[in-house]
C-alpha cells in the first residue's frame, strides 16, 4: 500500500517505479487496516464512500491507492540480471514455469556453458516439485546456477548439484542498474568438487554490508570494522578493549555501536556472540 508507507520507503518504492522495477498487477481483494496496520479488512463502497469494517477500528476511510497492488516486473529483472552478467545482448530469457521460473541467459564459462536459472516462490510444494521436474528434463548436470528470492533453508534444493545464491547476494541495485557481486560469482563458478559449500559470504562492501537470510543490512565504517576485526580472529575470541582500540571507537565495547539503531542491532545479534568477560566472537553461519 503506497500510501501508508514511510517516507523513506516511498522514495524507494517511486524510485524502483520509475526504473520500471515495479508493475501494476490487480487490485487486491483485503489489505490491512490503514488506522492500526494490523487487521485485515475488505474494501468496499457504503454511501457512495470507499471504507472497510475493521475488527479494531470499526470502519475505516479507504483510498484507491490502497488496493494497488505492485509487483516486480520479471522482464525488468531479466534484463537487468542479464547485463550484470555481461551476456550477448542478442541472448534473451525464457520461461520454465510460469511465473515462477526462468532461464535467464547461457553463461560460456571456459569451455562450459552454464544455465542461470532465476526462481521464486521455492518453498511451495507444488513450484519445488515442478522446478525439480523441470530441471531434470531440460537442464544438463551440474550445469546450472540457481539465482532465487527463496532463502536456501526455506528452497529445500540441498540435495541437488548446483549451487543457490540468494538474489540479494548475488546482485546490488544501484544508481537503477543491478550489479554483479563478483565473489558470489565466481564461488558459483567453482567446480562442485571444490566449492566449500560451508563458506557462505555473509558480508559485502568491506564488511559495510551483510546479506542475513536474504536481507541485507547496512553498517557504518566503524561498525564494519568490528566486524572487520572480528573476521580476522579466525578461530578465537577477541576482548572488547583491543577490537574498540583496533577501530579507534572511544565506547566501551561493540555493543555500544549497534544498540542504538534497531535494524543494525538486529543484524550484530544475529552475527555475533559475546560473554560476561567482554569477549566477542563470530557465530558459525
């Protein structure tokens, strides 16, 4: 719903609406109470005025934009996808599943040709099986690189031979164009026998960025730097003094940094594990 975005949010949404990331799909049917944002009501027209009876609010005043519903433009994807990956410009998409599967382009990668293949909505029974079907009967073996908007847990495509790379790892949106993250790349590149299928980048930008079960979160340079410090104690612990003294933060311990911003303290909670001594630590990911 457009209009009941922040103002941060909707200078995004107008910018991946002007780029023509975003398309107008149909109406929807039930969206969420405008006044509380928790309810669901259905839209409909009483006296001539456009409102919606909510179990909390009562009924509720309604706008036109609120039944908008937007949706990414899969041509838009495709095409971007494909020129961040620098294929022949004569090289174009096709359809697997409807709405749910694509070949984006034939990578030549040396002598081998590989598939990239971009997908949604994984973690449904019925577009899991069919993506599995149609994998075996028009995609050779161990050719292809999955590229997907489903979390590799919720996907459930451990038990086959290609690797899967979150679209939010794989390619970041600036300046309206999608850009190739060359490490996810060449990882995906790598012959399976020598792919380490347990390292899975997290972070990106020099430690300014972390991709977190397909979200991506934004640091600042000294709260990259922790991260930064951290990353190079491989297999140890680190004491709060020498990582603050290493990133030339006058707080007293990294916890400092993080807890002010709500999104950002998400993200090192999630990354890392600290004790009651002030040792901090990576968790295994």
């Amino acid at each position: 719903m457009e209009d009941t975005l922040d103002p941060t949010d909707r200078d995004a949404f107008r910018v991946l609406c002007d780029c023509g990331a975003l398309a107008v799909t149909e109406d929807v049917p039930v969206i969420l109470c405008p006044a509380c944002g928790d309810q669901d009501v259905a839209p409909r027209r009483i006296g001539g005025v456009l409102q919606g009876l909510c179990p909390e609010c009562g009924y509720v005043p309604i706008t036109n934009a609120s039944l908008r519903a937007w949706a990414v433009s899969p041509d838009w994807l495709l095409s971007r996808l494909r020129t961040a990956l620098g294929v022949a410009s004569r090289q174009g998409s096709r359809e697997l599943i409807p709405g749910r599967v694509w070949k984006v382009a034939d990578f030549n990668h040396g002598k081998r040709v590989r598939r990239v293949l971009l997908a949604c909505r994984l973690a449904e029974p019925e577009t899991n099986e069919a993506f599995r079907n149609t994998l075996s009967e028009h995609i050779e073996r161990d050719q292809a690189v999955l590229i997907s908007s489903t979390s590799r847990s919720a996907a459930k495509v451990s038990d086959l031979s290609l690797p899967l790379v979150h679209l939010a790892e794989m390619v970041h949106f600036r300046s309206g164009k999608l850009e190739l993250d060359a490490d996810r790349w060449e990882w995906c590149l790598t012959p399976t026998p020598q792919r380490r299928h347990d390292a899975s980048p997290v972070y990106f930008e020099n430690f300014r960025i972390a991709v977190i079960g397909g979200e991506q979160y934004e640091f600042s340079a000294r709260q990259a730097g922790v991260f930064r410090y951290l990353h190079s104690v491989q297999a140890g612990k680190a004491f709060r003094q020498s990582i603050m003294d290493d990133i030339g933060s006058t707080q007293k311990n990294p916890t400092e940094l993080f807890r002010h911003n709500a999104r950002q303290w998400e993200a090192f909670c999630k990354l890392v594990e600290w004790d009651d001594y002030g040792f901090y630590w990576l968790k295994r990911r």
